[in-house]
C-alpha cells in the first residue's frame, strides 16, 4: 500500500487509531479477516422478521414522502441523451404535476458526460453540494465494470467533479477484493476519493459501490463494508443494478449493521444506499423499517440513505395518489402514531 494524500487518508488513520495497528498490507488484511463471521440464518431471519414491523410514522403518506425524498432517480442507459436528461431532471423537480405537495427526490444519477446537462436543467434548483435542492450524482471509475486503469478512474472521476457533480459513485475493483488484494482496493478508493476534491477545498460526496452480486458471501459483504468505510468512503452502496442479485433487504441489512458498529467505534455518520431491484413501495418500505431498527431513525434522511432507483418512484406516485383517493394497497403494518 502507497498512500500518498493525507486528506484522503484522514478517515483511515482515525478508524486505525481505534482498531490498532499500522496502515500496512498485512494489518488491513488481519483485521479484515478477523471480523466475525456473518450467520447466514440469522441475518436472512432478521431481515424478513423486519420486513413485517412497524416505524414511528405519523401516517402512510410520511413514509411515502419519506420514499420519495430519499431517491436518487436514475439514468444509466448506453442510449442517454441530454434530451432523456433533461426529462430526468423535470420528473425530478416535478415528480406529480397534479399535486404541488409532492415533495422532491434526493438526486439525479447520471453518466459523467451527462452531468453538465443535469446542472444545467436544474438551474437555481442545484444543490452545488448544500442542504437544500437537488443533487447531481455521477457514476465513474469505469462504472459498472470498474476494468480500467487508475489513471483513467481518476480522471472520470475529476471530470465529472469540475463538470458540477455533488456526488460520485464509484465501482471497486471486484477481482482485486476477491483475490484478497486489500491493498489495492484501498488505495484507489483512497485516490478517488481524493480526486473528488474541488478548487475550494471541498469534496464531492463519494459513494463506494461494492456490487454485492459479485462478492458471492455476506463474510465478503461485512469486509468489503468495512474496507470502503476505513479508505475514506462517505456512503456504501450495494450495488450498480447491472449485475443480478441486486439490492436485497438481508445485504443492506448486513450494511447498515456495519455503519451502526462504525459509528459507535468513531461517533462518524456513514450512508447506505441500495441499489437495483427495488420497484415498489411496499419492498422501500420494508428498507425503511430496517434502516430505523438496525442504525436508528436518525439515517432517515438524504445524506444517510437513499434509494438508487429509476422505476420506485412511479409505484410511490401511484400509491400516494389511492392514499387520497382512499384505495391505497400498502402494507397495513406501517402505523400511524
């Protein structure tokens, strides 16, 4: 491992200061490969027996808006065009043209070649990396393969950054990881992640996608979890949604236990973001209820979760609108306090 970018390697260095240890090849290997091993059983019994609990919601139409306002609407089509962009964007602004009071989605998901059409469409509605408004987010790093040298991951990632992109999702080298070259996955995360930073000093957001569908074992989930959290990663992300299995409710589960256990160790907040597969209210429902009782309610929000879906929103719509119209088919066990 040759670290060379102190920002970058900040993270690292507090969750080292915590687990012991030097920043070596051989010390990330040891303490990856000392986590525990994941119980298969119980993890998959705990995510279907959170699928059928309630959360503290003061009505089905908070957890629809909640939905709503965790999304980051998609894109990612060899045949994109600033056109299909554009119309992206304004579903994004205006998700219900019939009703003023549909809250707005968390973000766009674009090609890095698409993300000046994304700023331009939102205009003043651009959140340029603040609270308020909507963000544009990039994939990059050869996404979604990720088969493409350093060199040419980090100058995706750079450009997508100086283009206005708030937010990057980038892919890890899923062979290195699956070879046991640690190392190496660490570093370019590392390097990207520096390569997220702008002219004044501030960051892009960046989102590491482990494509879970490829990892083959939850023991790899839990370590690869671990992995981009300690090289400086602000969220997890499951998956690109190109490769099947996707996002499931036991993955994202095993997800959020990782950065429940890394915020007690540091006090440090880490996102979560399922991607793929995730098409009605009732299943993102289902991930809310997970989010609350495994990390707290406090993930609840746009900067600790989202949804990464192009199709959820549409069923979400529809569900909100029965809701008015009092035929919604939602699931009974969200309560109403």
């Amino acid at each position: 491992m040759t670290i060379q970018t102190p920002v970058a390697l900040a993270p690292a260095q507090r969750a080292l200061s915590v687990l012991g240890g030097d920043l070596t090849e051989r010390s990330l290997r040891l303490h990856l490969e000392g986590l525990s091993g994941v119980d298969a059983v119980g993890l998959e019994q705990r995510a279907a027996d959170l699928g059928t609990r309630s959360i503290k919601t003061s009505s089905k139409a908070w957890a629809l808006d909640r939905i709503i306002e965790l999304i980051d609407l998609t894109t990612l089509e060899g045949a994109d065009t600033p056109g299909k962009v554009r119309s992206l964007v304004a579903k994004a602004l205006t998700p219900d043209a019939s009703d003023v009071t549909t809250p707005r989605v968390a973000a766009v998901c674009v090609y890095g070649d698409m993300v000046p059409y994304a700023v331009a469409a939102l205009g003043s509605a651009h959140a340029n990396g603040g609270p308020n408004g909507i963000n544009v987010a990039a994939v990059a790093t050869a996404f979604p393969s990720g088969r493409a040298s350093l060199r040419v991951k980090l100058a995706d990632t750079a450009d997508a950054v100086a283009a206005g992109a708030d937010e990057i999702d980038m892919v890890i080298d899923r062979g290195a990881f699956l070879s046991g070259r640690y190392g190496q996955v660490f570093d370019d995360i590392v390097a990207v992640k520096d390569a997220c930073r702008r002219d004044n000093g501030t960051h892009a957001h960046l989102k590491v996608i482990l494509e879970t569908g490829e990892l083959n074992t939850y023991d790899n989930v839990r370590r690869a979890s671990w992995l981009a959290i300690l090289a400086g990663g602000d969220f997890i992300k499951t998956s690109t949604g190109k490769v099947a299995p996707a996002a499931t409710l036991p993955v994202t589960l095993l997800m959020l236990e990782v950065v429940r256990d890394w915020h007690r160790l540091t006090g440090e907040h880490i996102g979560v973001k399922p991607a793929g597969g995730i098409r009605t209210s009732k299943d993102a429902i289902k991930y809310l209820v997970t989010v609350a009782e495994t990390a707290g309610e406090q993930w609840l929000t746009p900067s600790l979760f989202r949804f990464g879906a192009s199709s959820l929103l549409n069923d979400v719509l529809l569900q909100r609108q029965k809701i008015k119209t009092g035929h919604y088919s939602g699931p009974d066990y969200v309560t109403i306090d």
